[in-house]
C-alpha cells in the first residue's frame, strides 16, 4: 500500500488505532501528537501515549503547540502531499486551510453516535446521561466542531456498571477494527458520506471537576452515573470534615433515610427519590483506593454520620 496517510491524536483512546493501521500494513507518513505535558509537580515532563508508540514503532511525529497561524507546519503537510488524514481525540482545532492539504480530506473517529455528544467529552457524557447506547462514528472533519458527513457509525450498549474508563477501552478496540473495513473505500472514493441531521445536535462539554461534587438531593442512578462516568478522573466525590472522598464505585442500596445520612455500617447513603447508594470503592484525600470494608475500620465516617449536601 502506497497511499500515504497523516495519523493525529493524543491519548490511550487513539493508541490501538495507529497501531491497527501500522499492523495492516498503512504507511503512516507522520504523526501529530500534543506536546509533552509538566506532571503536577512540576518535576516529569509526561509523552502522550501516541508520542509514547510512535517512538516504538519508530514513526515520524511532530508535536506543535498549536497549528493556528503555524506556516511551517502548513508548508511541512503541503509538501508531504498525503493521501488522507486519521485524526483521533488529537486534542487541537485543526485549522480550515489545513484541510484541503492531502487529497481525500482529514476524517475523524469520534466516540459518540453523531449527531448526538459533539464535543470533547461523550464518552464521560453519554454515561452521565444514562444513555443505553453510545458507540463511533467516522466522519468528514469540516470546520464546524464534529459536524461533517458520516460514512459510517457503530453502536456500544451501556449497562448501568459501566464506567468511563471501561467504555473508552471498548470503543477503542471498536475503533480500531472498524477503521479497516472504511480506510480503504475512503481511500477509492467508494465510501458514501452523509450529512448529519443538524437539528438532532447535542453537545458534550468538557468536564470542569466541580462537577465531579455529589448532591444527595439527586436520585441513586443520576448519582451512580456520575460516579461511573467520571471514573478515574477527575472523579465522584464528596466532602466530610474538610476531607475530599472520592467515590470510585457503587451500586443502589435498600435503606433510608433523609439527604446525605449515612444509613448503615457498610457506608450506605441516602440520596433523592428515597433511595439511597451503597458505597463499595472510596478515596481518601491523599490516600490510596480502598475496599468499603477496609475504609470503614478507621473512619470517622460513621452509621449517623451527616455527609453535607453541595
């Protein structure tokens, strides 16, 4: 295979991707990827994952800051000449000049079921909706965000334990296998795009951690869906006493009991609708995951207890 293909994206979500394309034989020309990123501290300077396999697979790849106004990176693709561009969760606008610069367009894998979850976050999204089915879908980028024709989009059911960190794995692997079986008619322009009903449009915005923070007015499964779907990061929580608690995972109990009680011995706290949520896998502030059942032993966390509402 001659053809020559551009790969841009950033996270775990778009590593099985460039892989399956690498594996079967698709001559990956360059890579674009975001730039190293500062932990926390300050003291590791953290590769994205694709930066991370694009040096395993010794491939090409390039991380600017931005594209915008960027005359070396627009002369860099202009010069290349490349057949097709893959992107996947690569972080950055791509630019309207940028897209007439290889021959059949730049396509986009997106986890959501377009029109449906525009935007940066549908996976996380689509859970906290309890959705029943999310999925991908594999379009023509254009300049409006996530708006181009589609060729083709896979569905993904969603049961009411899956988190988001599940959910991204599976539609990646989803991803991975699908983009064979449309690369090619792409490629041949075989495949038949269609425009996306705009009137059905909804959006999925970026996170903002405050909305990690629990209100017990809500109903168990709003409040599980939150948990599942902000699972690992930024993450459920609450606080008690000045201390942060992360939820990690929990299931709909059988007490009762007025907004925030803990209900019983095993951290089981009433919530909205009359219900409340047993509580299995909680973080401390600080501290490392813990089984209910070994957090309880030294919690100031009791049967009684009060756990304050937002």
């Amino acid at each position: 295979m001659s053809e020559k293909i551009i790969f841009m994206g950033t996270p775990m979500f778009a590593v099985p991707i460039l892989k399956s394309l690498y594996q079967n034989g698709y001559e990956i020309s360059v890579v674009y990827t975001q730039p190293p990123q500062k932990s926390h501290r300050g003291q590791k300077i953290n590769k994205s994952p694709i930066q991370g396999i694009s040096e395993t697979l010794n491939i090409d790849f390039r991380s600017p800051t931005t594209l915008k106004n960027n005359q070396e990176e627009y002369q860099f693709l202009k010069e290349l000449n490349a057949d097709l561009a893959v992107v996947v969760a690569y972080g950055q606008i791509i630019p309207q000049e940028f897209l007439k610069l290889t021959k059949k367009g730049f396509i986009n894998i997106h986890g959501s079921l377009l029109p449906s979850l525009r935007g940066a976050a549908p996976i996380q999204r689509a859970i906290m909706n309890l959705d029943k089915e999310t999925g991908i879908s594999i379009m023509k980028i254009v300049e409006e965000l996530d708006s181009g024709p589609i060729s083709n989009a896979y569905k993904l059911k969603l049961d009411k334990n899956c988190n988001a960190q599940d959910i991204s794995e599976k539609l990646s692997l989803l991803a991975a296998e699908k983009i064979l079986d449309n690369i090619d008619d792409i490629l041949e322009d075989k495949a038949k795009f269609v425009e996306q009903d705009h009137s059905k449009a909804t959006y999925a915005k970026k996170i903002d951690k405050k909305e990690g923070q629990i209100d017990w007015r809500q109903g168990a499964s709003k409040i599980i869906g939150k948990i599942n779907g902000l699972f690992p990061s930024p993450g459920a929580f609450f606080s008690f006493n000045g201390e942060r608690y992360k939820i990690l995972k929990a299931e709909i109990g059988s007490g009762v009991g007025e907004f925030g009680e803990v209900v019983s011995d095993n951290l089981e706290v009433a919530c909205g609708n009359n219900q409340t949520i047993k509580i299995l896998e909680i973080q401390r502030q600080g501290k490392n995951p813990q089984k209910v059942s070994e957090f309880m032993l030294g919690s100031r966390i009791k049967k009684g207890s009060l756990i304050p509402n937002v």
